[in-house]
C-alpha cells in the first residue's frame, strides 16, 4: 500500500518533491539548498525593507526601534520556527524509510502541538510587552516607537506558524521551490505595501509593521492552498488524526530540543542586545545595521546547512551510510568556499553597505557598525561549520548536540560580552569580538565529538 503511495506521490509531479537518496550528492545537496537560499533572502529583505525605508524617511530614532524589534521578534518566533524545524528532520527521515503512516500522525500531532504553542507565546508577548522592554533596556526616546511596531508585528505570528509549518514539511520531502513561490510574491508585496503605507500613507513605523504582517499572511495562505493540491500524500486522514503515544512521545523529544536550540541561540542574542542597548542610540542603530547585513551576508551558508539536514535525514533514514560521509566532505569544502569569497567582500565593502541603509551624514553609526562588520566578517567560515554541524545531529536523531553547541556558542558570547563590554579601553568592541570567539569553541567540540561518534557507528536510536 505504501509503495503504491509513493508512486502515486512521484506521479503527482516531479517539483512536488525529490528523493534525496540517489544521485549526485553536491549537485543535489546544491540544488536543493538553492531555492532555500534565495527563500530566506526574500524572508529577510521583509525587514530590510522595513529598515532601508525608515532609516532613509524617519530617521535613526525610528530606525533603532525597528532593528531593535527585529531581535526581539527573531526571538520570539524562533520557538515556532525551532518546532517547525524539528518536525521537518523527523519527517525527512520517515520520509527517506518510506514511514508513510508515522509520517502522516506526526503532522497532524505536530500542527496542534506547534500551533497551541503560537497562540499561548503570542498572548504572552502582548501581556509582558512592557516588562520585555524594560528587560531590553530600550531607551526612552525609542519606546514609542518600538512598542507601536512589536505590537502590530507579533498580531501576525499565526500566519509566521503556517508558513514556516508547511515550508518545514514541503522541505522534508524535497521540496524547497514551493516555499519559495510563496515568499517571492509576499515579497513583492511587502515592498509595496511599504512604500504605500509609510512614504503616501504616512503611517510611520507601524505602516512598516502593517505591510509585514500582510505580506507574511499572503505567504501563510500561498502554501495553504499549495499543499492539499500537490502534497495530498503527506495530509493525515482521518484515522490517523489521532494521539498515538509514541508519536506523540517521538515529536515532542525532537521538536523540544530543536526548539530549545534555536530559542537559546535567540535568547542569547536578545541578551547581548541589551546590553548594546546600554551604550545609547548611536550604537543600537549601528548594530541594527551590522547585524542585519552580518546575518543576510551568511544566510547563504544557514541555509546550506538545513539542506544538507534534510539530505542527511533522508539518507539516514533510508540506511544510506556511505553517501552521509561522503555528503560532510563535501557540504565542509563548499560551506568553506562560499564563507571565504563572502568575507572578503564584506570586510572590503564594510562602509558602503552601512551606507545603503544609513545616511552619509551619520558618520557615527557608520564608523561603529563597520567595526562590527570587520570583526565578524573575518571568521564567517566558523559560522557556517557550526550550521553544518547543527544540521548533521539534528539528522542522525542527535538534536540534543544541536543545543549542547548552541549553548557553548551563546554562553561564550554572552559571558565575554558583559566581561569585556566592562573594560573601558575595550568597550564595544569586546561584545563584537565575542562572537567569533563563541563559533569556534563550539566548532571545536561538534567536530570532536563527532568523531567520537563515527568510532562506534552513528546507528539510529
């Protein structure tokens, strides 16, 4: 029956999705990545264009309240993204076993789980809005402002869930083009709506919000309407709309951790936020900048690294040992490759990306968001191991390692953030410093223990 349903499946159409477990291993691992890459641009750009058109049109006041928005809305969504995300390992690898009915009782299970969990995070982001601030120590030019925007932003996290639930299940099985269908038209959109909304409009920093929300919306239904036309194989039945107790047991261990990854990872970052926060308005709009062009330069590489999950995953699940090996060599060379050609870029063209989103007159948060920039820019390739890293244990039923190394990353960044940040001849220069300095150590203790594991076998549990 279920052999019968993956031919039916492949009938279906040959975009719908794509069988990871034969063929050329960096072609496919590419192929796969690329439309993944050019989706999460498009994902980013929706708050680039926030900041380009405010920055330019009201100013670095309005500015810092966007960018700082942003970590905190990263932060906040990455639970559900980590959920989502959890759930796209474990389907790839029932996918690559050809587990159609597990597969099928963990989507519904983890739509309920995952969605409970938007609604319980979104009430609370709106009841503790004023404590977070506070606990951000957002000044109080800024307040205004930052809260006008969070609040508009986080009415939208029903429609983040829906996307990012089915892109992660669409990606499981293959397929990374139909998410990316769906972002590109939300994309055109966002762009309009802002020009609209705050250059004709004039609506301010809540324009922008508003013409995030419903880009982010159209994206939602994009891939509602996708899914049960071209995915109807993966739709639990109704028989299978229930709460088995080792699914239940299965999704929630996974997803937890993958969860707990990304929003450690997130929480860290609202952390040293703060503390750039501290140091004045200036320095907050400069980071805003820095951190959004430092985060698009080596997307290219996070997204290589959730590809090359879904690659493992579903060679890990279909028995395929020898293409997973030979798949680490050749995701580290090219993951290697892309970093070092990045770097140079950013470390030479530091100034004039600041530029494209500040004024030539802010002298000030140029110079400050620069020496962002050439600090991290330099060791990029870290960054992009450490993706690799989290995507392998993540694939080979390891998440739990996933979050062990994103706790010594962030616990590294954070710690020598605050300690240094104290020195005056240091300053912020030590909280830039600190990053890097995260990214290797965890480099260090992913790559050992995997050979620790490959000794004795990376076996399914």
């Amino acid at each position: 029956m279920e052999n019968a349903l993956r031919v039916n499946r492949l009938r279906v159409g040959s975009r719908s999705a794509t069988d990871l477990t034969s063929g050329g291993i960096t072609s496919s691992m590419l192929l796969f990545a690329l439309p993944m890459i050019v989706g999460n641009m498009l994902q980013q750009l929706y708050n680039i264009v926030d900041m380009v058109i405010v920055g330019r049109c009201l100013g670095s006041v309005a500015l810092a309240a966007v960018g700082s928005s942003y970590t905190l809305t990263v932060f906040l969504t990455s639970v559900v993204l980590g959920l989502c995300m959890g759930c796209g390992a474990l389907f790839s690898i029932y996918y690559g076993a050809s587990d159609y009915g597990p597969l099928r009782r963990g989507v519904f299970i983890s739509f309920v789980l995952t969605g409970g969990v938007t609604v319980v995070l979104c009430g609370a982001s709106f009841a503790f809005l004023d404590d977070i601030m506070t606990l951000m120590c957002v000044p109080a030019d800024v307040w205004t402002a930052m809260y006008d925007y969070l609040w508009v932003v986080l009415s939208g996290m029903g429609f983040v869930f829906i996307y990012n639930y089915l892109a992660s299940l669409a990606r499981a099985v293959g397929n990374s083009v139909a998410p990316l269908s769906a972002l590109g038209v939300s994309m055109v959109l966002n762009i309009g709506l802002d020009l609209l909304f705050v250059m004709v409009f004039d609506w301010g920093v809540t324009g922008a919000a508003a013409a995030t929300v419903v880009s982010q919306g159209v994206s939602a239904l994009w891939l509602c309407i996708y899914a049960p036309m071209r995915l109807p194989y993966l739709l639990p039945r109704r028989k299978e709309m229930v709460f088995n107790a080792r699914s239940v047991r299965e999704i929630i261990t996974y997803s937890s951790l993958t969860c707990a990854q990304q929003s450690v990872m997130n929480f860290g970052i609202l952390l040293v936020q703060g503390l750039v926060n501290s140091f004045g308005a200036v320095v907050m709009a400069a980071f805003a900048v820095a951190v959004k062009i430092d985060s698009f330069a080596y997307m290219p590489v996070q997204d290589f690294g959730n590809a090359f999950s879904t690659f493992v995953g579903q060679n890990f699940g279909a028995g395929r040992y020898d293409r997973i090996r030979k798949a680490v060599r050749s995701a580290v060379a090219v993951s290697t490759l892309f970093c070092a050609v990045i770097s140079l870029g950013v470390v030479l063209f530091a100034g004039g990306l600041m530029t494209i989103f500040v004024s030539d007159g802010e002298s000030d948060t140029i110079a400050v968001g620069v020496g962002y920039l050439r600090t991290e820019g330099v060791f990029y390739f870290a960054i992009g191991w450490l993706f690799l890293l989290y995507g392998y244990y993540r694939a080979i039923r390891r998440p739990g390692m996933s979050l062990v190394l994103t706790i010594i990353s962030l616990g590294v960044r954070v710690g020598l953030s605050y300690a240094l940040a104290a020195v005056p001849s240091i300053g912020v220069n030590g909280i830039w410093w600190s990053i890097p300095a995260g990214w290797l150590l965890a480099d260090a203790v992913g790559v050992l223990y995997g050979r620790t594991i490959s000794r004795g076998g990376a076996k399914r549990r």
